[in-house]
C-alpha cells in the first residue's frame, strides 16, 4: 500500500495540498514546497462553483423534513378541529401534573380541570423575560441525515415547573402531545429532572418552543408549542405539546425506547457527501461537497478518501482507521444564513452569536457546517469515496459510539468511476 502510494505522488506531483496531506508524513514532506506555494492561492474555480451551489445554513420552517405519526397526523387536521383540540395559539392549554402512578409531590399544578392550564398569552408573558433563541439542528435517530436547521426560540421549561411549586419526590419529567385522544397514539418522551433544571456549560436550556427561524412555529413543525431539547434526537422534541408530567419515576420511559432505541443519546459528529460525481475523467479534478452534523463531541476535522477497489483493505481495520485520509476544507459561517430568516439578519440575542450576529464558535456545536474539497490527479480505476468526521476529541467517525441506535455515524461510501 504504502509503496504504491509514493509512486503515485511521484506520478502526480500536481496534486492539490488536500490530497498530499493523507499521504503521510513522508510524502507530505517531500512536496512542502508545492504544498506552501498552492496554500497561498485563491479556490480552484470549480471547487467554488460547487461552494456555491450548497444549501443554505438554516433551513426554511416548510422545507424540514416532517417525521409526525398519528392517524390523522395532527398537523393534517382541518382549522376547526386544530381549535377544538387546542392546536391553535387562540386555543392551546398546557397541563403540567403530577404522576398519578409516581406522583411528584407538587403544590400548584396546571389543570384544564381547574383552570389553571397554561395558555399561550401566560406563555408569551413568560417569554418577555425569560426568551432564549439557539441553532439546532433537528435530527432523526433513526434517519441518517438532518431534517432541518433551525433557530428555536421559546421559554426554558424550567420556568413552569418551577410555577408547579414542586416540593419533593421530583425526578424526571415526561411529556406528550395531541394524539387524537387515542392513548395507542401517544408518542412521548422524557427527562430527567436534572436536565430540565441546570444546564451543562455550552448548552442551552430545554424549551417550550414556539417559535422557528423568527416565525411562528407552523402545525407541520410541532406549533403552537413544541418541546425541544438541544442536544437531543429529534424523538425528544415533542411537538403539539399539551402535557407534561413530573414524577418520581426513576428511568426513561420514552415511546422510543419500544424501538430499540438508546434514548439518552446525543447529537453525534458525522459527515455526508452533498455533492460528489459518480464518473470522472482520469486527471481532471474533481470538487466534493458536503455537510457535517457536530454533535456534543464537536468538530475537528472532516476528512475524505478515495479507496482504490484495488486495495484489499484488512478487514481488522474495518472503520478504515490507518487509511491516507485527507483533510477537507470546513467552510468558514456564511455570508447568507437562509432559513427563511427576515432580511437575512441572526436574531438578537441568540445563543452562540454575539451582538453584530456572528457566530462565537466555529465549528458551531448541535448544528451542521458545510466541507468542501478537490480531488486531482486521481488515477483511472474504481473508487469508493467516503468522508469521515474527527470530533472535538480526536475521536474518528464512527467511533466513539458505532452504534446505530445511539445514532447515525457510519462511514458514507460512495462509488465514483475515473475513466
Ligand atoms: N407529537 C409528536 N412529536 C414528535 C413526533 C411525533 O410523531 N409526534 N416525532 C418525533 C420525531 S421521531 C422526530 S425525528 C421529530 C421530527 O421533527 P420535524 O417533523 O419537525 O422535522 O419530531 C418528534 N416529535
Ligand atoms: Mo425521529
């Protein structure tokens, strides 16, 4: 492997920086010279090309992709009906109760019953002093790419549990949200109390959201009110919200667990290609584009790899760890956010942006960048091309957690043919 490998640099002096990089300390040493002098150069015009074909950052509130049961799915409801069942900002009620079954000792909780729900102008009146907006991206654990990236706006959920006057025996929370009136179509997660009240340095709180890209939050995405949890999978994000439990229920008892699934996982760091031609012709350089989900281990680097169907890989190695991967280029925030964002501004005072609205951190942590790179001087032959992630850890996709029901982080495989 390694000796075919300096062969091919030597055959392909031309080569760009990207590609000698993977190629080991050796190799990249012997060409340092080309490799300082191309650093210094403007983007191949083809590779900006493909830039600038990407998606936009944010994703427009319609474009998610929805992941809703209920037979009728909730958000497909007639307007009337929405208003009967409280699916509207005029007519939602929030009841926060007790477990009868592991009862949190509570003093004051918010019934329908009693009148004491929490409506959607108690909400609001709650937002103007405890408001709090971040970037998430909205994720599947059971797909592997993002539904959407978005800013959600709503109030910490703390805040209302708080109102209960909670006094003991409180240890997770769970919660639910319209579904027909048949419990068979209950979909619900939970938390556990601990979450719900402090929140780990860097993440923002769990919210009642009502808000998505500074727009109300539509039927389709969960509205008027949904949970979401920052660092969560998307199952946690429970949408047409109307009632959280406190008990003293000790473990999860989330409806994702009945699918196998692990539902304390979160966000993980991976990469898939945007972009990538299928067939190319020997010599010419080809761009790759592509996204990156950074997850709670954050992001180092995004890194590619043309596989030669030629090499015979040792199958001990099977997450391809001591391959000549090559570092992508992570491109820098946008000039554009899109998203459907009102004249294309961040919004005051979201997290993770400063005043002028640019980002604090990039990498920016629970939401996507986008990677981009060209390939030259690839021989004729058949290729797998994959891409793969390093997190904040050094940890290389899809280790630390190659479970699939913790989450996608499967190395992508894709064939491109250079003729
Ligand atoms: N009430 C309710 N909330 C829900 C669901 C659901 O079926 N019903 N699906 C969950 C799942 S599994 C996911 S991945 C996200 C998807 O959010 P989106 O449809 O806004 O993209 O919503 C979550 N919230
Ligand atoms: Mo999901």
């Amino acid at each position: 492997m390694s000796n075919s490998l300096e062969q091919f640099v030597a055959e392909h002096s031309h080569l760009t920086r990207r590609f000698f990089l993977g190629l080991g300390a050796a190799g990249a040493a012997a060409l340092a010279e080309v490799t300082a002098s191309r650093a210094a150069e403007p983007r191949d015009p083809g590779l900006q090309q493909a830039i600038d074909k990407l998606e936009s950052w944010l994703t427009e509130p319609a474009q998610f992709r929805d992941v809703s049961r209920g037979k009728p799915i909730p958000h497909s409801l007639p307007d009337d009906k929405k208003s009967e069942v409280g699916m509207t900002r005029d007519t939602w009620k929030l009841e926060v109760i007790s477990d009868p079954e592991q009862p949190a000792k509570i003093r004051t909780p918010f019934t329908k019953e009693a009148g004491t729900a929490l409506d959607f102008a108690g909400l609001m009146r709650l937002a103007e002093q405890h408001a709090v907006r971040f970037p998430k991206v909205m994720t599947c654990l059971n797909i592997g790419c993002p539904l959407g990236m978005g800013i959600w706006e709503g109030v910490p959920l703390r805040e209302v549990l708080w109102k209960t006057q909670p006094r003991e025996n409180l240890r997770r929370v769970f919660y639910y949200g319209y579904h027909n009136d048949v419990p068979d179509q209950r979909f619900q997660s939970s938390l556990s109390v601990d979450r719900v009240l402090e929140d780990p340095v860097g993440l923002p709180p769990v919210i009642l959201c009502y808000k998505l890209n500074g727009e109300w939050l539509s039927p389709e995405r969960g509205g008027p009110v949904r949970m979401v949890v920052p660092e969560g999978y998307g199952f946690k994000s429970i949408k047409w919200l109307t009632t959280v439990v406190l008990t003293n229920l000790y473990h999860a008892n989330d409806t994702y667990a009945n699918g196998n699934n692990d539902v304390d996982s979160t966000l993980k760091t991976f990469a898939s290609t945007l972009n990538a031609p299928t067939r190319v012709k020997a010599g010419e350089p080809f761009a790759v584009t592509g996204y990156a989900q950074v997850g709670t281990a954050g992001l180092s680097k995004v890194q590619v790899w043309l596989r030669s169907e030629a090499t015979d890989w040792p199958a001990e190695d099977k997450y391809f760890a001591t391959a000549p991967w090559i570092d992508a280029e992570v491109l820098p925030p946008p000039a554009q956010w899109g998203g459907g964002l009102q004249d294309e501004a961040i919004l005051k005072s979201t997290r993770g942006f400063d005043s002028e609205g640019r980002p604090l951190e990039w990498p920016m942590r629970l939401a996507k960048i986008h990677w981009a790179t060209l390939l030259s001087g690839v021989p004729a032959g058949k290729y797998a091309l994959h891409c793969r992630t390093v997190d904040a850890n050094g940890q290389a996709q899809p280790m630390p957690r190659p479970f699939q029901k913790s989450g996608h982080a499967a190395i992508e495989e894709i064939g491109v043919v250079v003729e």
